[in-house]
C-alpha cells in the first residue's frame, strides 16, 4: 500500500513537464523505473542492510553489528537513541508487525524526524 502510493507520487513528478501534474503511463520503462522509485523511498531508522526493506534481514543484520561482524549503518539505529541494542531489534519487529509506536524517518533534507502513532 505505502509502496503504491510512493510509486504513484513518483509518476506524477516524473510526469509533470510545465508545472501542471499530469498522471503518465504505469507501465515502467526499463531503465529510468528502479531510479524513479528509488529517488522517492522513504529513509526509514531500520532499514540496517539498506535493501529499502524492513524485515528479517535487518534483524539478522542488526544482530550482526552488535556481535561485531556487519558493518554499523546509521539506520542500524532503529529506535534513534545513539546506540546500537536489542532495542533497535525490538523496533525493527516491531516494524514489521505494523505495531510500532514511533518511526523515524529522514525527511527531504536528510534530516530525522521521529513521528509517532498518533501524529
């Protein structure tokens, strides 16, 4: 669904030639598609392996940091408190489940920003 509507953004820019919005076509072409999808994923605190996914892997590979095998990523640092825990494994879960309270995300400018449920 988030992806969807992500997608959909991303047409309408791609589309828009005068400034007016227009939709194009869906259908992706075969070079330009990945990197317009791509230049508007959100950066979500989770995302550890930096697939653009939050799942297992980033599970695995928080694990991995804190054992000392995966490299530290800034988005290893699910929860944004500054380190690297179970925490940020519980966040991640929670994540996936959908049942996360607070998500933190980089806005436009690379910038963080926390949001929680109810915002």
């Amino acid at each position: 669904m988030a992806f969807t509507a992500l997608l959909l953004v991303g047409l309408h820019v791609a589309g828009c030639s005068d400034g007016e919005s227009e939709l194009v076509d869906a259908a992706p072409p075969e070079d330009n598609y990945r990197m317009v999808v791509d230049a508007y994923a959100p950066v979500i605190y989770g995302n550890a392996n930096g697939d653009n996914r939050i799942d297992h892997l980033d599970v695995d590979y928080v694990k991995g940091v804190i054992e000392g095998i995966n490299e530290l990523t800034e988005l290893s640092d699910a929860n944004y408190d500054g380190k690297i825990d179970e925490a940020d494994i519980l966040q991640i879960k929670w994540i996936i489940s959908g049942t996360q309270t607070e998500l933190t995300l980089q806005d436009m400018d690379g910038r963080p920003v926390t949001r929680s449920r109810n915002q």
